[in-house]
C-alpha cells in the first residue's frame, strides 16, 4: 500500500462513541500512528440539494441543517464531508453550529434519541469540481470518489445523510460484509 492510501471501512464512524472517546477519525489515524483532524467550514440550516432532499425524503429546497467540514491527513486535506441531517433532528442543537462535538456527531445523536441502525452507501466515481479540486490540493483532471451514505433508524427513518469527495488515487474503500 502506497504511504498516503488510506484504507477506510464505515463501520466506525456508524456507532456512537463511548463517553470520553476521542471522534472515530482521529481514534482510527491515531490507531495507525497517523493524525487525522477536520475544520468545520459551514453549519447551519441550508436549502437541501436535490440528491441530499430525495435522501431524506424532504422538498428539493426544503430546509436541512449541514455540517461541512474538511478532513486532514497529517496535514493535508483528504476528504470533503457534507453532512445533513432532517430539520426535526438538528435544528437548535449542536449540529447546527462550527463547535466540535465530543466524540462526534452520531454520539450526539444517540444522545438526542436517534440512532442509526442501517445505512446505505453508493460509491460514484467523478472529476472534481473547481472548489472540490482546489479544497483537496488537487488537480482538476483527477478525478474523485463520491460516497453517499444515507444513515436510517430502527423504524427507516432517515437521521443523517453524507456527501463525501474524495481524491481516488489515495482512497481505498473496503466493505467488510457478514453474511448469514
């Protein structure tokens, strides 16, 4: 494996965390002797885009709460991270604003009463965007891997869904799937 591939599963980052557990991604980088960080670059209640809205089974435009951050691998960014969630969720909580959150935002749901018991992922593989492509450090010729995970509760409701780019050349995604 090349130095900067980084092999990711999504597991960890489904389940909360236990109280004074560090987030999943600087728990899963530290593990490997790496340092994973993130910046919080928007927060707050924004209209839903058209795959986000069908998602979570809102009006395209309808209003969500988003959390979009830039992950960091040693340094250098690596990932972007759109996440949303349902109005009736994170409107006025902690999801709605740039604080980090101990032990990550799906602890915080837990907390709040929603917990993912299903999620779904479709993997997409694109060239970047102008913005992506500058954000990432990346050329736009390289092309990236979307991921976009619908996180559901016990009764298939919808409590998350995450928008992920990331460059292809240093990502490997790896499922991992019990069977029986």
């Amino acid at each position: 494996m090349n130095s900067a591939e980084w092999v990711t599963t999504s597991v960890p980052y489904l389940a909360p965390r236990e109280p004074g557990q560090r987030d999943a991604w600087s728990a899963e980088t530290a593990a490997r002797g790496r340092r994973g960080s993130q910046r919080i670059v928007q927060a707050g209640e924004v209209a839903a885009p058209g795959e986000i809205a069908e998602l979570l089974g809102v009006e395209p435009g309808g209003l969500v709460v988003v959390r979009r951050r830039v992950m960091y691998l040693d340094g250098r960014p690596c990932e972007l991270t759109d996440t949303y969630y349902p109005l009736g969720i994170a409107r006025g909580t902690r999801l709605a604003g740039t604080a980090k959150i101990a032990g990550g935002a799906v602890t915080l749901l837990a907390e709040l009463g929603h917990v993912g018991v299903r999620a779904r992922e479709d993997v997409s593989a694109r060239l970047p965007s102008d913005e992506e492509a500058t954000a990432l450090e990346a050329e736009p010729s390289q092309p990236v891997l979307q991921l976009l995970r619908l996180t559901l509760d016990a009764r298939d409701r919808p409590v998350q869904a995450d928008r992920m780019v990331m460059p292809a050349r240093l990502q490997r995604l790896r499922y991992d799937v019990r069977i029986g």
